[in-house]
C-alpha cells in the first residue's frame, strides 16, 4: 500500500494497493469470495436481505448519519410494504 495526498483538499490522504498488492487481492479474493458464498449458503434470498438490512441498521446506530438512516428507513418501509 501507498499513500496519495488529494490535490484539491490537503486534509484528504488516499490510501492504494501497489502492482504487487493488486496482484496478490487479484489472487487470493476468489477464495474469499467462495468460503463466504459457501458460509451464506444456508441463507435463502430473503433471510439475506434481513440480515443485510439488520447490519446496515447497527452500523447506522454506530455512525449516525442522517442520510443513511432515511435510506435504511424507505427501504424497511418498502419492504413492508410489498
């Protein structure tokens, strides 16, 4: 990894895989990606989106953004609904 300072806003720093870093996301991120797919197998498409919807719901607690919050609030809202 490298660091990037922005060129318009000197308080933002951007944070960068290398070639070599890429290299080795490129190749170990398909296994991640299956053991997690095998992990949420059990899971069928609306037992998923709860679960996503619960976990946005405790990260909006833990972050407290406004507009998260109402996009969290439509989408339960939404769903109820349907």
């Amino acid at each position: 990894m490298y660091r990037h300072a922005c060129p318009k806003d000197r308080r933002v720093t951007y944070d960068l895989l290398t070639y070599e870093g890429n290299t080795l996301m490129e190749e170990i991120f398909p296994k991640h990606e299956q053991k997690i797919d095998e992990i949420f197998k059990v899971l069928d498409q609306q037992e998923m989106e709860t679960m996503i919807l619960s976990l946005k719901k405790v990260g909006l607690q833990l972050n407290n953004k406004k507009f998260l919050r109402k996009y969290l609030e439509f989408e339960i809202n939404r769903r109820n609904i349907e």
